[in-house]
C-alpha cells in the first residue's frame, strides 16, 4: 500500500527524523503517527496477522530455559579475579 506525501517540507521532516533516528522513512513516520495517537490517549490498532507474530514471538521466548543466575553469578563466569574477560 503506497502513500503520496505532497508537501515537500512534511517529506523533508519526516528524512530528517529517519535520518536522526536511523530507522527507514517508513518506520519513522510509522513511529511518529503511533507517538501521536498514544499522546492522544489512543493505542494503534494492531492487525490480526501482526498480533499472531507477537504472540509467537513471546511463546518461543516463555518456551525458552530459565537462567535462574544471579547478576553476580553471570559476572563471575564471564570475567577473571581482576576483572579480564575470560
């Protein structure tokens, strides 16, 4: 689905803050119009086909192992008696 931006200032706006952001144009003014709708007190509408891939997403995460490991813990296996990688 494509949209015409005719006013060439609003495209410029929108490059600067891809640019600014390092996301694609697309994403930035994805971004922006979400950013809006929420400072309105709106959540955006979500399609059923992106919710199934969240949903999936966070299936594979919960079927995942658990790290049950201290901060600490991991600290210590990752770096020697004075602080070198290991």
């Amino acid at each position: 689905m494509g949209i015409s931006i005719k006013r060439a200032e609003t495209e410029a706006l929108a490059r600067q803050v891809a640019e600014a952001t390092g996301v694609s144009l697309t994403d930035a003014i994805h971004n922006a119009l979400a950013d809006t709708l929420k400072a309105l007190g709106l959540e955006p509408e979500i399609s059923d086909e992106r919710r199934r891939e969240i949903q999936a997403f966070f299936a594979e995460l919960d079927a995942m192992p658990r790290n049950d490991l201290t901060r600490e813990e991991i600290e210590a296996d990752m770096y020697g008696e004075f602080g070198e990688p290991i």
